[in-house]
C-alpha cells in the first residue's frame, strides 16, 4: 500500500490492513507527541478514498481486520465514513472488524446518534488516548480538552455500543504532578469504564516540544522508579468493571497483563515486588529512549 509519511497504529492492530483515510492529525498541538508534526492535516475526497479501497482490494482481498488511518480519521463526516465502512464489508468478504483511532475533539463533534449508526455499520472499536486525567497535566499538554469532557467522550463511545481502548501515559505531570496524574487519571477512566485500557510510559522524540521543556529544566522526568510507582498508585486507585488492562507497549519499563478487576491484587502484588526488589535488570533498558 502507499502511504503518506510514517504510520501509526496501536498494537492490536498490527495484523490489519491500515487505509489512510485521512493524514496526520487535526488536533496535533500535543506537547510529548511527534507523531504528525511534519505532516499536514488533510482529509482525503471520495475519489482518493475509492483508489485505496481499489490497492486494498487488489493486495489484501481477504483481510478480516482494517484500521482507518491517520491520528484521527474518526474526524471525517458521518455520511462519509457510512458509505466507507458499508463499501468495505461489501468488497472485503472476509472482514470481521474495522477500527479508527478517535481524539476526544472529534468523539465529541459527534453526536451519540451518529456514533450508534457507526457502529450498525461496523465500526467496532475506537482508539482513545486520554492521556491524564488531571486537568493541569491535560493543559500543559495541551490536549485541548477538559478532564470532564474526556470522561463525556469516552462514555459516548462506550454508550454507543463500539468498544473504546483507552490509553494513558505514564510520566507525563513529570515529577511535579506524577501524584495528581496518578490519582486524575484513575478517576477519568473509572468514569469512562472502558473495555480495553493500557498504559504507555513517556519517551520524547527529537520533534516533541516537551522535550524543549525538559532541556530548560521546566520538565522533570520520572526515573524508571519514579514511573512504576505512579503506575502503582494509578492502578490501585482504580475501580473498572469488566476491562483488560495491557502495559505492553515497547516504552514501558514492564510488561504487565490482567484482565479488572479480578486480578488487580495480582498486578499490584507484581508491580510491589519488583518495586521492592529495585533492580535494573528487572527492567527494559532505557538506552534506546534517546534521553
Ligand atoms: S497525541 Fe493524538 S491528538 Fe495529540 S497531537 Fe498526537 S495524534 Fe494528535
């Protein structure tokens, strides 16, 4: 497939056939991401839309997944995004799932009447990052929305019967916020409820601006240390119904899984154990961070 620029897709996306429906991100003002800064935001037309749905047809006529890309394709228009999702369980015979990442801006430029007939039409899951949850570590990243309006996107989502992965980063109040971010965060995604939750830790590429923030000295980064005990006192804090909780991204100092909250004391007790033993070597290196 071609592509425009570099692609980004969570994790459990990674066997999909990725269409880039739109590029880069509308939002892209967030302060630790790097990801479409040097990319334009644009939506494509119907024509350029079709000549994709064409190259996937052509090279992955059997594909059971698809993720619509860029940052935020769920910014296109409802009408659109029917006549896509309709288009693609009808070209590709074999396809049991279509995700989208979705920011919270463009949950919330819809309506939960659009957001349900997304989902009649097989938009099965969304990927939301919320990040924080506190309302001054949102700010300073400039994520461009309130804590209780991220709650309101998540649970319209969820309302709307479309699965919602959540994801939220570790480290990112830096050591002046990491209680408040921990304690934030926990309470936004306990509104929120959502089916799939994970954690990401900081890493900041040469393009992110908080990087410039962490040479001045205005942003202080969590030690590894530092970041597993926020992530202790995030998890302990949290109160979800039926959701599977995965730290298995390559930026995190330790790979944990659970399903909540039935194995939240069996999470907590690992993530107490390796705190205690406070060994390095129980964690991934953070040579490749480039820090
Ligand atoms: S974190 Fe998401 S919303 Fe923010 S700039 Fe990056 S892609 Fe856009």
């Amino acid at each position: 497939m071609f592509y425009e620029g570099n692609i980004y897709r969570p994790p459990s996306e990674a066997s999909s056939l990725i269409l880039q429906v739109t590029v880069g991100c509308k939002h892209n003002q967030c302060t630790f991401c790097s990801m479409y800064k040097g990319k334009p935001y644009r939506q494509k037309n119907r024509e350029e839309i079709a000549e994709i749905i064409e190259e996937g047809v052509a090279l992955y006529p059997l594909a059971k997944r698809i993720f619509l890309a860029d940052g935020d394709a769920l910014t296109l228009d409802t009408e659109l995004l029917v006549d896509l999702l309709k288009e693609l369980y009808a070209r590709f015979p074999r396809l049991e799932r279509v995700g989208i990442y979705g920011g919270p801006l463009d949950i919330l430029a819809k309506s939960s009447a659009e957001l349900t007939l997304l989902r009649q039409y097989g938009l099965q899951i969304v990927y939301l990052g919320i990040e924080s949850g506190s309302a001054v570590v949102l700010k300073q990243i400039k994520k461009g929305v309130t804590p209780q309006e991220m709650i309101t996107a998540g649970q319209r989502i969820v309302a709307s019967g479309i699965l919602l992965s959540c994801t939220v980063i570790s480290g990112l109040g830096g050591t002046e916020y990491t209680k408040e971010h921990a304690l934030e965060t926990a309470k936004v995604v306990n509104a929120i409820d959502p089916q799939y939750f994970g954690t990401l830790t900081l890493i900041l590429e040469p393009e992110a601006p908080l990087r410039r923030q962490v040479a001045a000295g205005t942003f202080k980064l969590l030690n590894p240390w530092e970041t597993l005990e926020e992530l202790k006192l995030m998890i302990q804090h949290l109160d979800v119904h039926n959701c599977v909780y995965r730290s298995n991204h390559a930026s995190n100092y330790l790979t944990l899984k659970a399903h909540l909250p039935e194995e939240k004391d069996a999470l907590l007790a690992t993530l107490t154990n390796v705190l205690e033993q406070n060994r390095d070597e129980l964690l991934r290196p953070e040579t490749w961070r480039g820090l």
